[in-house]
C-alpha cells in the first residue's frame, strides 16, 4: 500500500487542534489541583514547557527515522519481541486516550444540553464518525483539518474576546500566595495529556517534509498553550478561582454566564461547536494511528480490518470506565493520571532512545543504517 501524504501545514493542525481540545474543554490545569488556585497561569507556563520537552523526545526519534512509524523504530532497535511490545504500550495510550476524550465530550453534551439523551448514543455517533474518517485514511483528516482550522480559530477568538470583556483580573491576586509547589502539580495532568502527541510518531513518515517534524510540532504546541495559557486568565477572572476550581467544564461556566446583548446570549454553543469540530479530528487521528500501528505489530496488511473492532472497544472503555463524570474527574488528577500519562510517554520512548543512544556509544549508527538500507 503506498504511503499516504499529508503537507506539514495539515500536521501542524492536527496537533494543534488535537493538543487544545481536551485541555480547553477541562482546564486541568486549574482544576486537577486543589491548591494552584489564582496561580494556574503559572502552571499554564509549566505545561508549555513540560510539553515542549515531551515533543523534543518524540519528534526528535522520529525525524532520525524519518520513513519509519515509531512502532518500525521498536522494531529496529529492540526487535521484533520486546518492539512489539513496547509499541502496545504506545497503542494503548491511543485507545484509552481517546475514549477518555470521548467520555468527556459526551458528558459535556449531555449535562449542557440533552439531559434525556442515552451516553451510549453519543458516545457511538462520534466514534462512527471517526472511523469513517481513519478508514478514509490521513489524507482525508489532513483535508478535514485544513478545513476546520480557520473555523476553530474563529470560534476559539470570538469566546476568548466575550470573556475578556467580563474578565476582572484582580482575581488573579495575589501570586504565588501559597508558594511554587501547586503551580507545579497544577501542571502535571495537562503534561500528561501530552501523551497524545505520541501520534506524532505514526504520522512523521506520512509527512511531505518529515525533516521539518519538530519545527511543525513545537508551533503547533506554542499555539496551543498559548490558547489554553490565554483561557485560564480569562476563565479565573470571570468565575475567581474558587468557582473556577469547582466547575466541572469552567470553561463552558465562563461563557454561559456571559450576556452580550437582550438578544444575544447563550454563546457557550459556540465552544460547544469548537470542541466538537477539535475531538472529531483529534480521535480520528488517534483511531488512525492506533490501528495503523497495530497493524504493524500483527504484520496485517491494512489496517482498515482493524477499525471496526476498535471501535467497538472504544466505546465499551469510554463507558464502562467511568459511572459518572464525579469518577472521571477524579480519575484525571495529578496523583492518578498525572503519574499515567507521563508513564505512558516516558517509558516507550526512554527505552527507545536509551537503545539509540546505546548502539551510538558501542559504534554504531540505526539512523545511518536506515540511510544505507534505503
């Protein structure tokens, strides 16, 4: 099957879109810890960093290998046993990822608006929707996201400017009152969802100019934290940090107690849209991938076999995971998924690169020999 293109530009928004949906729709960043308060922006800070960090290990690997996925890579470097199993470790984070993405949104819809709707009802449309889009495959999620991008920025800007009328930022006082340590767990869980940018290892060799993966990648991730950095401002300085912190979607709270006039309220639909549009291209990539990668892992000649399967499963784990949103909540915390996500990140790729770098020190080169074998 001849590899699928997609120019840089796509790449940079799928990321882009993808990093900024979850994370927007929950701020974790001010409502995983307790303590971090009228600090969040700080953390918000932390998280760019963090984040930054993560693409450098991800991107970086992949752009060594440039015609590779990252699971072909485990297989280079540890073989085709403990590669495989390395990569299942990458595959499951696909999977749960994107069914706790899944599970919030619909928790979201239902709480927000279809009070009687069945969760396995929205849950399902969205996961059919995606699997047609990976079974069209990343071309088609490239085209999608070149399309939505402006459409999303729009709404994204238009929100953000609401919000800024209302804002009082002497809610943001005073700083650091309760030290350095909240700030830093307050970045912990949004660091963790970071662990979704491990698609960026399926996708490099999809890429035009897969050379220019980490330029795209940290763009795209500077965006995004510049979004969530800007809406954690905003959000603490129309609801204060104590609503702001007890607010399921505080986000969501923020915008449906704005007026802008007698006949123009209720423009909380307008995130509903924007995170709508972000989760449809964020699973879909995520369901790609996954299925991609297990593919390799099985040697399946398509991955298209897979998807169905998947996303069935999928469904069972975004409902079955969680009774209510009061457990999913819980579940995302800096003690539970805080440790989680950074796992599911940090293991693969420090025993992929701890391979690498092992094999340079004895004298030899992987990424030289992939030259030679081209």
């Amino acid at each position: 099957m001849a590899v699928e293109k997609i120019s840089n530009r796509q790449f940079n928004f799928i990321i882009f879109i993808s990093r900024s949906t979850v994370v927007v729709a929950t701020l974790p960043v001010l409502t995983a810890a307790s303590e971090v308060r009228q600090d969040a922006w700080l953390s918000g800070l932390l998280v760019f960093a963090g984040t930054v960090l993560l693409v450098l290990l991800i991107a970086g690997l992949g752009v060594l290998f440039p015609g590779r996925t990252v699971v072909e890579i485990s297989h280079k470097l540890w073989g085709r046993l403990a590669g495989s199993l390395l990569s299942l470790v990458i595959l499951w984070a696909f999977l749960h990822l994107s069914a706790v993405e899944v599970r919030i949104y619909s928790e979201m819809i239902i709480v927000g608006f279809l009070l009687e709707t069945p969760i396995i009802f929205v849950t399902s449309s969205m996961v059919f929707a995606a699997v047609i889009s990976a079974y069209m495959g990343i071309e088609t999620i490239g085209r999608i996201a070149d399309l939505i991008f402006p459409v999303f920025i729009g709404i994204i800007i238009i929100t953000l400017f609401a919000l800024g009328v209302e804002a009082d930022f002497r809610n943001l006082q005073p700083v650091l009152a309760q030290g350095f340590q909240p700030a830093l767990t307050g970045s912990l869980v949004p660091i963790a969802f970071s662990s979704q940018l491990m698609v960026i290892g399926m996708l490099i060799p999809n890429l035009i100019n897969p050379q220019k993966a980490v330029r795209s990648s940290l763009w795209a991730v500077a965006g995004a934290s510049f979004i969530i950095l800007v809406m954690v401002v905003l959000v603490l300085g129309v609801l204060g940090p104590d609503e702001g912190q007890r607010a399921v979607f505080p986000f969501f709270k923020a915008l449906r107690g704005i007026q802008i006039s007698e006949f123009l309220e209720r423009i909380e639909i307008l995130a509903v849209f924007t995170w709508g549009f972000g989760l449809f291209v964020a699973i879909s990539t995520l369901i790609y991938c996954g299925a991609r990668g297990l593919s390799q892992v099985f040697n399946i000649s398509d991955y298209r076999h897979l998807l169905l399967p998947l996303g069935v499963i999928w469904v069972v784990l975004a409902i079955r995971d969680f009774d209510n949103m009061f457990e999913l909540r819980s579940f995302i915390s800096p003690d539970i998924f805080g440790i989680y996500g950074l796992f599911l990140v940090l293991f693969p790729y420090l025993m992929l690169w701890g391979s690498y770098l092992f094999r340079r020190l004895s004298g030899g080169d992987p990424a030289a020999e992939e030259e030679e074998e081209k």
